[in-house]
C-alpha cells in the first residue's frame, strides 16, 4: 500500500438538462489521491445499476454519463482501481460514499427547450430548418428527453 490508495474517491455529479446538441446527462468529476489506472463508477437508480469503468491516470476525472431520464435520482459510488498486466482490476480503493443527485428535469416548453439550445427564438425563423437532422430520434417529444 502507497499513502492515499486506502482512501476513497470524491466524487461531484452536476445534471444537465437534454438539448439539441445533447442527451440530459450528468458532467462528473472525480478526485483521487493517487493515480488510479481506471474508476470503476457504479450508478443506479430506478430503473436499474450499471458499472462503467473510466480511463483514469489522473488524480482529476471529468467524465460525461448519459443518457440519463428525466427528474429522476440517481446513486453514484466510484472506487479507484489499479490495472494488472492481465488487464484485471482487482486492488482497488475503498468505495465512495454513495451520492444521490437528481436528474435535471428536461423543459415541457418547446421555447424553453429551444432557449436552452441556443436557438434566437426572438428572430422570425421556421422549426423545421432549426429540427433538421434530430428527425430520426422519433419525434419532438424525444428530442426534447420527454419520452
């Protein structure tokens, strides 16, 4: 054992609200106090967990998880892990402390969502030319992290 691999991760989830150019998700950053090889970040919430493992080699993380649902809380437990020759991942750092953070609740206004994305909606413009492209997400309820 090295000074700090018996301490666990810090972690910060801020949630962003969905918008043409992106899904909600959650901006993360990860602390450490020593340099792990990968973060093996475990999240839940309602509708079920998963754990994916992030590149780490800092002891400064940013990461993005998404997609994410709406107005919904989520649980996020990260744990530092050092990687063997044989690619395992087995010593690793005590879990953090679990963090419950609540989704962002995406906008029902389409003004809103539009001002969220950066459209000028003060300047007389058509939807159809500002939507082109996001057709194949199935609709505008989609679009907008509604359904």
């Amino acid at each position: 054992m090295t000074f700090g691999d018996d301490q666990p991760p810090s972690l910060r989830a801020d949630p962003r609200p969905a918008t043409l150019q992106r899904a909600s998700h959650f901006q993360i950053l990860i602390l450490t106090f020593v340099t792990w090889d990968v973060i093996k970040l475990h999240i839940s919430d309602d509708g079920g967990s998963r754990t994916v493992e992030v590149t780490a080699g800092t002891t400064s993380i940013d990461t993005v998880f998404e997609p994410v649902a709406s107005n919904r809380l989520y649980t996020f437990v990260a744990r530092g892990c050092a990687k063997a020759i044989d690619g395992s991942t087995t010593y690793c750092s005590p879990d953090s402390a679990p963090l419950r953070v609540r989704s962002a609740a995406n906008s029902t206004s389409l003004r809103g969502f539009l001002v969220a994305s950066g459209i000028d909606i003060h300047i007389d413009q058509h939807l159809a030319p500002v939507l082109a492209g996001y057709g194949q997400h199935g609709g505008l309820r989609r679009i907008m992290g509604l359904t």
